[in-house]
C-alpha cells in the first residue's frame, strides 16, 4: 500500500518544510508533551500530483491546542491555487 500510494500521490507538507523538530500534530497530555514541545507528526497532507503542484502552503494550526480543553491534535493545513 504504501508504495502504491507513493506513486499516485504527493506528499504535500514535506515539499514545503524540510524534515525536523517542531512538526508535530500530536501531544501526548501524561507528559506535558504540548509545553515541552515533544510530540509526533501523525497526520499527513497527500495529494494528486497535478494538486500538490498547485499547493501554495501547509502548516500545523497550533492555535487549536492553546484553548481551555484542547484536542491533543492540531491540524495539518495545505492551502491551494485555483487551476
């Protein structure tokens, strides 16, 4: 699966950042892993390749773990050009 999946889609996130520390959606609350920014990167943003190519950003929208009550997510979010 996953290298089928490799050769039909693209991988969006990577094109725009190069891989290292910071990235992550996910947190694990036990830890305090949020503050310690100690995390993992769970969620991934694919697309066609005609799409990918069309992506003008992705980021991790970490304002959604800064609130009263948190999702131990934040979303991975692309932004794209009309054709």
């Amino acid at each position: 699966m996953a290298a089928g999946r490799a050769s039909w889609f693209a991988r969006v996130y990577r094109r725009k950042h190069v891989p290292g520390p910071n990235q992550y959606t996910w947190w694990d609350y036990r830890g305090g892993g949020f503050a310690k920014n100690k995390g993992v990167r769970i969620d991934h943003l694919f697309a066609t390749a005609p799409l990918a190519a069309r992506s003008q950003g992705a980021w991790v929208n970490v304002d959604s773990r800064k609130g009263e009550n948190p999702s131990d997510h934040a979303a991975l979010v692309g932004t794209f050009s009309r054709a």
